[in-house]
C-alpha cells in the first residue's frame, strides 16, 4: 500500500478528469491520446475508471462517435475550469507577479481580420510580452468554429450574423457597407446608387458558403431584383484588385478599404440597403481563459462597442 494514499489518490482523479476533458474537446479518444501523448488504451482506462468510481456513464458510444450523457455533460462543466487551472497553473502565479514571459496564443481569424484589425492588437500585445508565442490560424465560418469548440484556438476574432448557444461574441468595431468600382465604370462617378442600378452589372463576391454572399442574395430578393455574379474569388485584396482592373464591381464592408483604395477605386454607401457589420471577439461559452488570454482581451477591451458576457466573466 502507498504510504501516502490520499495523494495518490487526488493525483490518480486529475489524470482521470484530464483525459476524460480532453476526450470531449477533442472529440475522440485517439484524438485525445494524440494530445496528451498517451495510448488510446491509457485514455480509455482512465475514462473506465472515472465511471466506475462515480457510478455513472460519460459517454454514449455509437461505434467511433462519443456524445456525452447528461451526467458528463455536468461532469465536464465541473472539471473543465479545475483540469485547465492546473494546466495553466504555472503561467497564472506568474502573471499574478506580472512576469507573463512564456506561453502560446492561438487566434483564429479571416482573412479580412488578420489585414485590416489584427494587426496594431498584435503589435501592442508583442511589445509588452515579447515571449509570448502567438499563432495565427487563418480560417473562416465553420472551421473556426471547430478549432474553437475543441479548444485548438483560445478565441476567435470576426464578424457573426447569428451567434449559436454555445458561443459568447461581443462586437468591437463597426463598419459600413459600400460598394467599389473601377475608377472607369459607368457607376464610378456617382455619390449615390440604388440596387436597380447595380442590378445589370457583374459583381466579384467571396466565395458562395461566406456571409457575404448570403448577405447581397437576401437584400436582392427583398427588393424583388435579380443580380449577377461575374467572378467568385476568396479574399478582399484580390477581389479589390480585379474591381480595380474593371472586372466587376463589389460590395464590401468599408473595414477592407485603404488609404491607397481610394485613389484606385470608386466607394460608394450602400448603408441604405445593407445592415452594418460588427467585429468582435468570438469564444466558447464558458472558455477558461489562461493569462494569456486575459492580457490580449484587455488590450483589446477599449475597442469594444458595449461591455458584453465576455469581459464580465473573465474579470472576476
């Protein structure tokens, strides 16, 4: 017998609850055995015995799908706050001296976002903590909300037209939709367009599964007019590019337009018939949010448009 069972026996549960949260964020045990650098065979022991010395089931398993049962579901709110503050354990006391000099960052994003409003967020954050390791992952829609939901990225930071139960977003900034064309189009020297006069021309949009797309295709119909799309290409910067080689005409949101896009391109509103877009900051509800975290949200903060869920919960 040990002579310390006590000790043993706290050390033998984190292991049991680290691999059992792990398994839910990653959504496997393989996946989860890949992470901790452990067997699928040492993960599935330890998930076994969870259950055995609580008594209840964690999982429902239908061949290589896990979904939690309602007992796991509390069982991971409860123990994923207690798995990531042990984790993190070393970096938290550290931050609390203010010698935040270690760790990783992971930030997704779209590509608009890492262009225009990522870039003095970052900037200012590497100033004050040069050790600090931050990875970007330039994803959009539903990839984004996978590295968020199995923990690969710690936020997120885009525009959401519908936030789903399980995400908290809180907006930072807001921008205006315009529409840009080739400084030689027939529209280009107008102040003003309606959607009737737009209606003829070729548009360049983002590819079909974005936001934008669904965007223009609704405010079409509710007009009851019809629209035409001349090229279908991913990112602003080219999209700006063939708009400025009169290609087609676009409508953005005003965040991806430069100092040097209005000597090249027309802009003009389109605030008259298309809604406004908010940026902001994207996590999953209930994220622990490591020290990390918490320094790159206060640089942010003062760009939020209202105090939201987010920075109330991790300023307690």
């Amino acid at each position: 017998m040990s002579s310390n069972p006590v000790i043993y026996y706290k050390q033998n549960r984190l292991k049991q609850l680290r691999a059992f949260c792990h398994t839910v964020r990653c959504g496997s045990i393989t996946a989860a055995a890949e992470e901790l650098f452990l067997s699928q065979s040492s993960i599935s022991l330890q998930i076994k015995a969870l259950e055995r010395e609580l008594n209840i089931i964690l999982f429902e398993r239908r061949g290589p799908n896990l979904t939690l049962t309602p007992e796991g579901q509390i069982l991971y709110r409860l123990s994923e706050p207690l798995v990531n503050g042990i984790d993190n354990l070393q970096e938290s006391f550290a931050s609390h001296y203010g010698k935040l000099e270690s760790g990783e960052l992971n930030i997704a994003a779209g590509e608009s976002t890492i262009l225009y409003i990522l870039p003095e967020l970052i900037k200012s954050f590497i100033q004050q903590y040069p050790q600090i390791e931050i990875k970007l992952h330039n994803v959009t829609g539903r990839d984004g909300m996978a590295l968020l939901r199995t923990d690969k990225a710690d936020f997120a930071v885009g525009s959401m037209l519908t936030v789903p139960d399980d995400i908290v977003y809180q907006p930072m900034f807001t921008y205006k939709p315009v529409l840009i064309t080739s400084l030689l189009h027939p529209l280009a020297k107008q102040k003003q367009v309606s959607l009737k006069e737009i209606s003829p021309h070729g548009l360049i949009l983002p590819p079909h599964h974005l936001s934008t797309w669904r965007i223009v295709d609704l405010v079409f119909k509710q007009h009851n007019l019809s629209y035409k799309v001349a090229l279908e290409a991913g990112g602003w910067e080219v999209i700006k590019k063939y708009v400025e080689l009169n290609m087609g005409i676009s409508i953005v949101t005003d965040v991806c337009i430069t100092g040097e896009d209005k000597n090249k391109l027309a802009i003009i509103p389109l605030d008259k018939y298309f809604p406004k877009r908010s940026y902001g900051l994207v996590m999953r509800q209930g994220k622990f949010c490591s020290p990390q975290v918490k320094r790159f949200i206060d640089i942010m903060e003062p760009q939020f448009i209202e105090k939201g869920d987010i920075v109330q919960v991790i300023k307690k």
